[in-house]
C-alpha cells in the first residue's frame, strides 16, 4: 500500500459552504478543531464549491483559527468553468490551458490563504486537453513551491495514461462506495495500482442513506448486524469496507457534523473479516460473487 502524507481519512468541504450546511466562520474553525482533534489533518476542496465561495470561506476560518500550516494538508482542484455570475462563462466546460491552470491554483492560494497546496488535482477531464500544457503548468507550479504533489479526478486509465506520457499523476479521486464499485469491476483500481497511483474517493457512502429502494434495504438490514459486530455505527462500517482494498483507498468524507467527523476515524480500527468484505459486496450486486 502507498504511504501518503494524508490523513487515511480526508475532510470534504463542499458542504461546510453555501452548497451545504452555509458555515459561518466560528462554526467552520470548530469543524477543523473537530478534525485534528480526531486525526483528520486533511481538507479538500475544488475552485468551483459554493459557487466559486467556499475556499475563501474557510481560508477566513482557517486564518483566524491560527492553526498551525504544517500540521494540515490542502487539496484543491481546478479546471470545471461554471456558468456563474463570478464568471463570463455562458455554457459550463473545461480549461486546462497552461495559463488558465496557474492562474486558478494562484487564485486558490489567496482564497485560501495559503502559500502552497499539499496536492492539487484537475477536477474533470476534458476532450481538449493537452498533455504538454498541463506538464508545463504543473512544472512551473512546483518549481515555484506553489503546489507540492499532482493528481487527477475522475479520469478513467487511459486518461490518465494520456496525462502521464508527460507528468507523472500520483493521485486520482474516483466514485467509489459499496453501491457504486465499478472502479473495482472495470480495473479502475487495479490501474492504479499498476502506476502506482493513490486512489481517493468522493462519496464513499454511496447512496445507502440517501436512496431507499431493493438495495439500500438490503444493504442497511447487513449493516445492522455488522454495526452490532463490529460495535461502529453502519456508515464506519461502509468506510471500513473501503479501507480493507489492496489499492490505499483515501476516503473523502463531506460531512459537516462534528459527531459524524468524530467517528470516522474509527473506520481505521476496524478489521473487517473477509467473508463478510464479500458478504456486502454481494447484497450491493444483488447477486452472489462472480
């Protein structure tokens, strides 16, 4: 398994803003003391959360929380261009121009207020873009210490491979959950792992709780009897599911709830045996394994 600098757990932002619970800036600093009091060091953002506001939003609470720099680690990601009134943007697409890159991790840094960024991450792929110009941006950002590492979202493996006749791409931030495990099926994470490439995922609970139909219930009558099991709450059990795949998975969990955040790193305890691994892999499918 690689070793990261992050926290095997990482706090997703989107929803601490305007796209979620609206945070005002004494309840965000809460929400990172919660976080490091738990041994979640790791924040991740995108450019676009909130409407283009979110990152400016916590880089405030992050500057009045006096929160050591060193002891957290900041992700971003750059490229979707929103149809938005803090944009001259009149249908939604991608920019990965050499110019355009910089500029957004440069915009990241004062929003954020922040000199670097742990890891930033091209948020979707786009059919335009051009290997050599993204090398360059993300050269000419790391020669400048602005950002430290660099890595993809969403990108299938031959996207990847693309990028990667270039720039070497150490991270990809994929869908992953026990409802959503193609990654897994399709050989997502088995190219991963082949490149040496840390997989995080962005909705790691998939729909278990958002959905009630054949599946979800099914899901939620096993995850009863794990809970009790394994004495965790049935979303740390879905975490654990994801922690226990060879390929390193860093779960980002978006949560805004400082009891929920307290628990997640529990996922990390958790030894999941591995009939019961497959046992839930089974009641997502429907269908005994393959």
């Amino acid at each position: 398994m690689n070793t990261t600098p992050f926290s095997k757990i990482i706090a997703g932002t989107m929803t601490w803003g305007v796209w979620g619970k609206n945070c005002n800036t004494q309840q965000m600093i809460e929400l990172m003391h919660c976080c490091l009091e738990n041994s979640i060091t790791t924040f991740d953002h995108a450019d676009i959360y909130g409407d283009y506001t979110t990152e400016a939003a916590f880089g405030k609470a992050f500057n009045e929380s006096k929160i050591d720099r060193s002891t957290i680690q900041l992700i971003s990601k750059c490229g979707i261009q929103m149809e938005s009134d803090k944009r001259n943007n009149f249908v939604k697409h991608y920019d990965y121009s050499t110019s355009y890159i910089i500029e957004s991790v440069e915009q990241s840094l004062r929003n954020l207020q922040t000199d670097y960024l742990d890891l930033l991450l091209l948020h979707r792929p786009s059919p335009l873009m051009r290997a050599d110009e993204i090398a360059e941006a993300i050269g000419k950002l790391k020669q400048d210490g602005k950002i430290l590492d660099f890595g993809v979202s969403n990108f299938t493996p031959l996207q990847t491979d693309l990028i990667e006749t270039k720039i070497k791409i150490n991270y990809n931030q994929i869908s992953f959950s026990i409802t959503d495990f193609e990654a897994m099926t399709k050989g997502s994470l088995d190219h991963m792992q082949a490149r040496n490439i840390t997989p995080m995922c962005w909705s790691p609970l998939g729909t278990v709780f958002k959905q009630d139909d054949d599946q979800t219930q099914r899901l939620k009558k096993m995850l009863t009897d794990f809970s009790v099991k394994y004495e965790v709450p049935a979303d740390i059990i879905l975490l654990a599911w994801i922690l226990k795949h060879p390929s390193g998975i860093l779960p980002v969990c978006g949560t805004a709830d400082p009891s929920r955040l307290a628990n997640l790193m529990k996922a990390t305890t958790v030894n999941m045996e591995l009939q019961d691994w497959f046992a839930l892999w089974s009641e997502s499918a429907g269908v005994p394994v393959p």
